[in-house]
C-alpha cells in the first residue's frame, strides 16, 4: 500500500469489530479495501470481511490530526485596520474597542499557528510583511491613543531601514509607554532623536528570537 486509506475507508476500518476485525460497510467500500490489501473476504458463508494485519495496524494508528487553516491576519480582509495615526474621523466607541481586541486576539492565534513552537511572545512573519500595521495594533490594543488629524497621540509611519517602523509621540512620558507596549508585544524599540528638530521618537523592529 502507498497511499492512505481515503477519509471514507478510514471511517469503515475503524469501526471494525475491536476483536475479530470484521468490517462493515457498502460492497464497493469493502471491494476497495480487499484490493489494497486492507482487508479479505471469508471464503465460507456469509462471506463476512475482516481486517487483514495490515489492516489492523491502519487501525491501531492514530489519524493524524488535520493541521487547521492559519487565522486570517487581522487587515487581509479590508474590514479592520488599525489606526496609524493621523487618521479622519471618530477613532474610540465600545464597537471600535471589540473591533481592535478581536484582532489582537486574531494576531496572537497567528503568531501561534505559525512558530515553531507555538509561542505567542514575537511577532510573525505577516507582521513583519506589514510592520505599520502590526506596530499600531499593538498600540490601539494596549490603549494607546492614535493621534488624529491634529494633537497628541501616536503616529507609526515606515522607514528606510528594512523591518523597522518610527513611533511618535509628541508627550515625552506617552512615548516610553508606547516603547514598553511595543517591548513587552516582542518588538526590539530604541529612543532616538531627530537631528534637525530634537524631537524624540521610537525606532521599532520585530524581534526574532
């Protein structure tokens, strides 16, 4: 036998008697399984059919579960972004708050699904393909304020250097907050400052191990 057993003959080989093997399934079910040598057909009246040994141990194996479908990231549906700052209109509501912790929630079962070691304390690859968006949803689910039009709050925006985003906050004490929330969601940050106007903002990058 090279291939498995499909979901169907599987289904008839596990409910075979625990003790004599005898099957019980459609002609064509127990046809199919006497070819692949996963079962035989008593010469004698009533001509029952019964596990062969390699039927037996196809038995005693467990499935293997079916790995599911990753979880989709939380801005691939076009319905949820997370807010970058800077953006038009109304930004808080209890719907918005529900909105940003399901897509927190949606991001964590990602990092869990696709590391290695089902840890949930660094950031995923889909994070790392779309760095503005992952850093502000770190931000918004942590509380942090997204700036709007104009005022305080944060504005994540992209820079030159490969994986790495550019956090401002123009309240110093906001900015540190903004740098522990980015730490402790397994982000690498460092406090720089602006050359031409002193201003200090936050150099973020996903951490990787």
């Amino acid at each position: 036998m090279t291939r498995p057993p499909t979901v169907a003959q599987r289904r008839v080989i596990d409910a075979a008697d625990p003790v004599t093997g005898r099957l019980q399934g459609t002609d064509a079910q127990l046809a199919a399984l006497v070819k692949r040598g996963l079962a035989f057909r008593h010469p004698r009246p009533p001509h029952d059919h019964f596990l062969t040994p390699a039927g037996h141990r196809i038995r005693d194996t467990p499935e293997p579960p079916t790995a599911p479908e990753p979880p989709t990231a939380p801005s691939d549906s076009g319905v949820f972004t997370a807010r970058i700052g800077g953006e038009e209109g109304p930004g808080g509501g209890p719907s918005r708050l529900r909105e940003v912790h399901s897509a927190w929630q949606g991001l964590l079962e990602l990092r869990r699904m696709t590391s290695r070691d089902g840890a949930v304390d660094r950031p995923c690859g889909w994070e790392r393909t779309h760095l503005v968006q992952a850093a502000a949803l770190a931000l918004e689910a942590a509380g942090h304020r997204p700036a709007a039009a104009e005022g305080p709050g944060y504005r994540v925006r992209a820079t030159p250097q490969p994986e790495a985003v550019a956090v401002r906050e123009p309240d110093a004490e906001a900015l540190r907050a903004c740098a522990a929330t980015l730490e402790k969601a397994g982000w690498q940050v460092g406090e720089h400052t602006e050359p031409r106007t002193g201003a200090r903002y936050v150099l973020a990058s996903p951490r990787r191990a």
